[in-house]
C-alpha cells in the first residue's frame, strides 16, 4: 500500500493536478476568508468552512479523476492487478495519497486562523471540530470519486460524473423538501430499492435464482412492515435520502461540537464507497 501512496503522491506533485488543486483551493479560502473575516469584521472562522464547503464540487473531481481511470486507459491496471499487491492495497493507496493532498491542503489554510487571532480572541475548540468535521466531509467526498474514476478509463467522464454526484448531494437537502410524503409513495420506494437491490445482487452472483429469491425476501419485509405498521412508511422517502446527506451532519462540526454519531458515519460512508470500489475492480479483474 505505501508504494501505492508514495507513486500517487509524486504524480500528484509531478504533474499539475495536485498543484491545480491546492492552489485553487487556498485562493478560494483566502477570499472567503477576506470578505467573511477580515472586511467583515467577524471572529468566526467556522463560517468560512461552512461557506466554502461547496468547492468540494470543483476541487475532489480534480484531485480524484486520473486516480483509477488513467490506469485503465494506459493498461497498467493489468500490472497492479498481477502485482503482489493485494486490490484493498492498490485502493487504499491510492485514496489515501488523494486525502493525503487534501489534509496538506487544509493544514496550510490554518495560517487563516492564526492570522485572526493576532486581533482577537478566537474560539479554538470550534476551530478544531469545525477542521475535523470538514476533513472527514472531504474525505467521503474523495471516497465517491475514487469510485467513480474505477468505472471509467475517461479522465474528462470521471470528473464530469463526480462533479455530478457532488452537486446532488449537495442539493439533497433542498430536494428533500419537495419529495412525498404519503405511506403509498412509501411503499412503492421500497419496492424500487428491493428490485434495485436483487438486480445488483444478480449482477454480482450472475445467479437468476439467488436474485429472484432476494426480491421475494425483500417484498416479504415490506407486507410484514406494512401490516406491523404501516406509518412507518410515512415520509420514507425523505428519511431515505436524509441517510445520505452529508452537508446536514455537518452542521454539529460547524458549531464546534465534537459528536460520535456524524464520526462514525462519514468513516463508515467512506469505507462503503471504498469496498465498492474493491469489489467492481475484482469483478473486472475476472472478466
């Protein structure tokens, strides 16, 4: 895995991305930083984080699109993937060469609030939770880009698809406002996610009969959950994507309050993204 990380690092530095990408990154921040902090007067730092948290838009695609994509389309994924090296090896460089850039990026944007604290008081403990909380919200970001980049062998589609799914995520919130709310609605998402869900399972086993057994298993919880109770299906749809709004378990950070449940679920985000990864490549590795 180090060897992974240690080629991905000297690319990053070798090439212009991972300049491309610090670079815009600390102007961007620096702006913010001088309209929000120094024109405006105002001691909290921790609103420049939340205000910028967009950039991750622009900026992970950058740093994530040639991670796994350039491989396949120069055909060296063969000779990783025939290497000693095991798949979990490869990824887990590779995304962690990609958070490596983004952690050096963010610890230089701490002379932001160093040179605050030359005209007053700050808030340290916010400070630190504000930087925890928007470290592991790019990280998971990273995560969904280094997927992304894995089912593709073009750079310019890996970036254009990341970036999309960024800004769907960081629409979320505003779309669960217009979503239904009724227990019909309900049940019929659930049956979408027990279809999407046997379809994928025949995809990896190629297996008709284990797919066709998971989608009964899955209709069966519905009926049973429906005839428990049925209110449970209220709002489910909105709850659903909830899970997967990321931007709102922010928020806690922002405040500079230190909380385990939002810690945990961008750890666990991050790691299901990875074992996506790992398991599409060993798919393909077979084919």
């Amino acid at each position: 895995m180090f060897a992974v990380f240690k080629k991905e690092m000297k690319t990053y530095f070798s090439s212009l991305t991972g300049y491309i990408f610090m670079g815009f990154f600390l102007i961007l921040s620096g702006f913010f930083v001088s309209i929000y902090n120094l024109s405006g007067g105002s001691p909290d730092y921790n609103g420049v984080l939340t205000s910028i948290n967009f950039i991750f838009l622009f900026v992970v695609p950058i740093l994530t699109m040639r991670l796994m994509s350039e491989e396949q389309k120069q055909k060296t994924d063969q000779l990783l993937l025939t290497s000693p090296l095991s798949i979990w090896d490869i990824v887990l460089g590779k995304y962690f060469a990609a958070v490596g850039v983004f952690g050096l990026t963010l610890l230089i944007t701490c002379i932001y609030p160093i040179m605050l604290s030359f005209y007053g008081k700050l808030a340290v403990p916010e400070i630190v939770g504000g930087y925890i909380g928007f470290f592991l919200l790019g990280c998971a970001f990273i995560s969904i880009g280094l997927f992304v980049s894995s089912k593709t062998d073009n750079q310019v589609i890996s970036a254009v698809v990341t970036f999309s799914v960024l800004l769907f995520i960081w629409l979320l919130d505003a779309i669960q406002q217009g979503l239904p709310t009724g227990v019909v609605s309900g049940i019929i998402f659930a049956g979408i996610i027990v279809a999407a869900i046997a379809l994928f399972v025949y995809s990896a086993t190629k297996n008709k009969a284990v797919g066709i057994v998971t989608a009964i298993i899955g209709i069966a919880i519905i009926a049973i959950v429906y005839f428990i109770d049925k209110s449970l299906y209220n709002a489910f749809i909105v709850n659903f994507f909830g899970w997967f709004s990321l931007f709102k378990r922010y928020q806690g950070f922002a405040m500079g309050v230190l909380s385990l449940s939002p810690i945990i679920y961008y750890i666990t985000f991050s790691f299901a993204f990875l074992f996506l990864t790992v398991r599409g490549i060993d798919k393909r590795r077979w084919i």
